[in-house]
C-alpha cells in the first residue's frame, strides 16, 4: 500500500513493510518502488522495509527542471523523519546509489551500512557527461524509441530472452515516466560531484554488487573503486548486466540479507 507526504508542494510516494531494523531501498533511473518487491518480500520477515518513489518517479511528483543527487537525498530524507526512521541500512540501484551515497555522507552515523547495487561513487568524466547531453536529446526527439532500447540493455544477453516478461513490465514501466522526468534526472547525474572522499575516509560497511557483463558500468571501474575503501565487501556476478536483483536474486538477495543482518547487529 502506497503512502505519501508532501515535500516542497511536491508529493512524495513510498510503501512500507515488515517489522524490525530499518532498511532503506532506492530505486534507478525510470525505476519506481516497485522494482524491489521481490527483494522486499525476503528482507520483510526480518526488517522494516522502505521503498520510496524518487522524485519524477513512480508516483511521485518533480521537484523542478534538474533533479540534482542532493535534492533527492534531501527528499529521501523528508520521508525518514515524517516516518520516525532513526537509523538504517541504505541500498541503492544504479542512480539510487548516487542519491544513497549523498544522504549517506550527509546523515552521520544513522546510517549503519549500505549496498551499492551496479552503482560506483565517482562524477560523471567528460566523456560521461558528454553522453548524458546526447542521450537528453535523444529523449526529446524520441522518448518511447529510447526507453525500448534502454531497458533491454541493462540486461546481459544471455539473461533478455530468460527475463522477455520482466524486462517488458519494466519497459512499460519506464514509459510511463514523462520526458521532463527522465531529463531532469539525466541532468542531475550529469552534475553530480561523486562521494570518492566518503568512500575514502568513512568507516561505514560498504557492499558493491557489480554485474561482469554490465554494459552501463564497467566492474573494473567499479573494482578498482572498491579498493579505496576501508571496510568494503564486492560480490561480482558472472553472466549478470546492471539488474543483479533480477538477473541472479539466488545469489543477490541471501548476499544482500546477511549483510544488512550483520549491519544490524553491529
């Protein structure tokens, strides 16, 4: 059942589950809460779980033009203290990591550990930044053509024809999501100024869940993040692209459950 506040004359939506230590699920790019019901079924027998609509997402509305990480950790944030939400573990998908990793730099120790799924904490380089403004105009001139060739490319391509239901739900999904809304998270990446010095000097248990065949994220990129940090665990998955939690829940979700356990408990 979905929930809501209103936050800057915006609404806010979310759903909560479960019972116990909280955890705190963000979603990627033209995602919505609804991509984590099957992880939230396994972590809800033992965890309070909170799946928020990003804003621009799901049912949520915009905050304005550009939806830059700090504002939707500011957004994600309004919705905690509406919900009592004291301390908890953060896991963020891809764009939810930069916007857990912003909120995570910014709320002390409150928060007792996160999971980076197919996510890294660097800034966009050049050439990064170069390929957000093409794919900008690229939504502009053709929204649907993009979201069907988008979705299908997150997955590796021995998983497409395995997961053809999956990826077409989450196909009509994205489509739902207005032009404004893709552009104004697209901008907001492309500004991002990373949290490599978070990753540096915090302390915080830190789980990156990389994909060998990510086509949007390079592993080694991502490994070679990893090891900059001072308490960090990798899991890397072989013939898995950019949705780990779809492509191999077996592996990802009993993974994911013990570490927010162990999280919990320390």
């Amino acid at each position: 059942m979905s929930e809501s506040i209103t936050y800057r004359n915006t609404p806010l939506f979310y759903r909560k589950t479960g019972k116990g230590p909280w955890v705190v699920l963000l979603h990627g790019f033209m995602e919505s809460a609804e991509i984590w019901s099957g992880l939230a079924a396994v972590l809800e027998k033992e965890f309070s779980v909170l799946m928020i609509d990003l804003p621009g997402h799901g049912r949520s509305g915009m905050l304005g033009e550009v939806h830059t990480m700090p504002d939707m950790a500011a957004a994600v944030s309004a919705i905690l203290r509406y919900e009592g939400v004291d301390d908890f573990v953060l896991c963020g998908h891809s764009m939810g990591g930069y916007v857990a990793a912003e909120l995570a730099a910014t709320s002390g120790n409150h928060v007792k550990g996160m999971v980076l799924l197919h996510s890294h904490l660097a800034p966009d380089d050049e050439v990064a930044k170069e390929n957000r403004s093409r794919t900008i105009n690229i939504v502009k001139l053709n929204h649907t053509g993009f979201i069907h060739q988008f979705i299908p490319d997150l997955f590796a391509n021995e998983n497409r024809e395995r997961l053809s239901g999956e990826i077409e739900i989450l196909t009509n999904r994205a489509a739902a999501t207005p032009p404004r809304s893709i552009i104004a998270s697209l901008e907001g990446m492309k500004l991002r100024t990373g949290s490599l010095d978070f990753l540096i000097q915090t302390e915080m248990p830190l789980y990156f869940v990389i994909g060998k065949n990510d086509s949007r994220m390079p592993y080694n990129k991502v490994m070679a993040q990893a090891m900059l940090g001072r308490n960090v665990q990798v899991m890397l998955l072989d013939n898995v692209g950019h949705m780990g939690f779809l492509e191999a829940p077996e592996k990802v979700f009993p993974a994911l459950h013990d570490f927010i356990r162990r999280c919990c408990e320390s």
